[in-house]
C-alpha cells in the first residue's frame, strides 16, 4: 500500500497542454502548400517537353528555387504529422508504434534535406 | 484497485453504421495522403536526378516515359488533386461550414470529380505542351 495522497498518484498523469500542436501545424502547412502545389504544377507543365540544359536553368532560377523550397519545406512537415496520425491511430503495439514513429519522421526528414540539397545545388551550379 | 477490470460498453464502430461516401472519402483522404509519399521519393529522385547531371536525368526520364513511370505520375497528380482539394473541404468544414447532410455529401462528392477532371485536364495539357 502506498503512502502517497489520491491527488499525489495522479498529478503529471494528465494532458502535456501541446494536443493540438500537430492540428495547428497541420492546417498551417496544408494552406500554404495550396498555393505551393498550384506553383509547383505551373512549374511541371512550363518543363514539359524541354532538354535537360533548359530544365536545369529554369530549376536554378531564384523565384523558382524558393517557392521549391517552400514546397519542399511545407510538404514534408505536412506528411510528417500525417502519416503519424495514420500510425497512431492503426498501430496498437507501443514498441511497433514507436519504431514506425521513428521511421516515418527520419523518411520525412531525407526527403525534405535530400530535395532542398539539390534545390540549392542547382541554383549555386556547383 | 485501479486494475480491476470494468465491464463499460463500447462504442459502436463502422459495421454499425449505413456506409455513406463521406466515410469512404474519409479513408480515400488517407490513403492519397500515403500515396503521397512515394510521389515526394519520385519528386526527391527527379531533383537528384537533375543536380547529378545529364546521365542521372537520363535515367529518370527513361523512367519517366515509360509505361510504368507514366501510370506512377499519372496517379501521383490524381492523388496530389484530390488530397488538396480534399484539404480545402476540410478546411471548409473546420470553419464550421457545409456541415449539413445534404451539404456534406455534396461537398464529398465534388471532391470525387473535381479532381479526376483536373487531372485529365493537366494531361492535356502537358500532352500540349510536347510531352515526350
């Protein structure tokens, strides 16, 4: 029998006060990759059809590389918090859950660094 | 005393209810958003494709303009269309709009066209724009 107080047993037991983090970030994001994406398909369809020489130039351009970045920058934070919800929500066994947790914020941290790395690459040309 | 088991009612899950299209495009929404993923790794090679040089973008538009790598990027901007216009219903009903019944399936199924049209739409295009 323990000699702590009912109050004592249950205080830190409650919400940590960040629940709705990831709703707000998620909301955030997903309004700014609106006009991001819609950027981001005018960009696609302006590089149809054009030689690499030509698809490299425009990619290194400083308008399209930020709005690129921001693309980039969006997205990946925004499949970042989704894809935890799918896992926190499906996935029952705590260490499975964490492992996927961990995987899942590491794939979104490659592609977000792997696809800036090579956005400012070809803007610097070197 | 606390791991005592209790006996509480559960909430009645899916089976319980008539299925409706907004609880398919609930999942549909889900399941475009994963898509996704492997389309920011098609998007993630295309640049690294691109900053590597002339031989590395070679080998992703041998990809590209394949059969498979067109079915991959059709279905990619299907999915990329439909998860942003599903974004903007979402969005439509977190500021407490639209949330009637009729409203609902309606929305929902505005969001089950729309972005097929789109996509045929951006198809054509880049088919005009002398897709190779």
């Amino acid at each position: 029998m323990s000699m702590r107080t009912p109050l004592g047993r249950v205080r830190g037991l409650g919400s940590s006060k960040t629940g709705t983090e990831d709703f707000w970030q998620q909301r955030l994001t997903a309004i700014a990759s609106v006009p991001l994406t819609i950027a981001g398909v005018v960009l696609v369809i302006s590089l149809t059809g054009r030689s690499y020489p030509a698809v490299k130039q425009i990619l290194a351009s400083p308008l399209v590389a930020v709005l690129m970045l921001l693309f980039v920058l969006a997205t990946t934070w925004h499949m970042k918090i989704g894809v935890q919800v799918i896992i926190e929500d499906y996935v029952t066994d705590e260490k499975q859950k964490i492992t996927l947790v961990m995987l899942n914020i590491f794939f979104a941290v490659a592609i977000g660094l792997a696809c800036a790395y090579a956005i400012l690459k070809l803007s610097f040309g070197v | 005393m606390a791991n005592a088991p209790v006996q509480r009612p559960l909430s009645p899950h899916l089976q319980i209810y008539r299925l409706t299209l907004s609880m398919i495009m609930s999942g549909v929404h889900r399941i475009t958003g994963l898509a996704l993923c492997v389309g920011m790794v098609v998007l993630t090679w295309w640049l690294l494709a691109a900053a590597t040089g002339q031989n590395a973008y070679a080998t992703f538009e041998v990809f590209s303009t394949s059969w498979i790598g067109r079915l991959v990027l059709f279905g990619f901007s299907w999915a990329l269309i439909h998860h942003l216009v599903g974004g903007i219903r979402y969005f439509i009903w977190d500021l407490g709009y639209g949330l009637e019944p009729e409203e609902r399936e309606w929305l929902v199924l505005a969001n089950l066209i729309t972005p097929i049209i789109l996509t045929v739409l951006l198809w054509a295009v880049l088919v005009m724009s002398g897709m190779r």
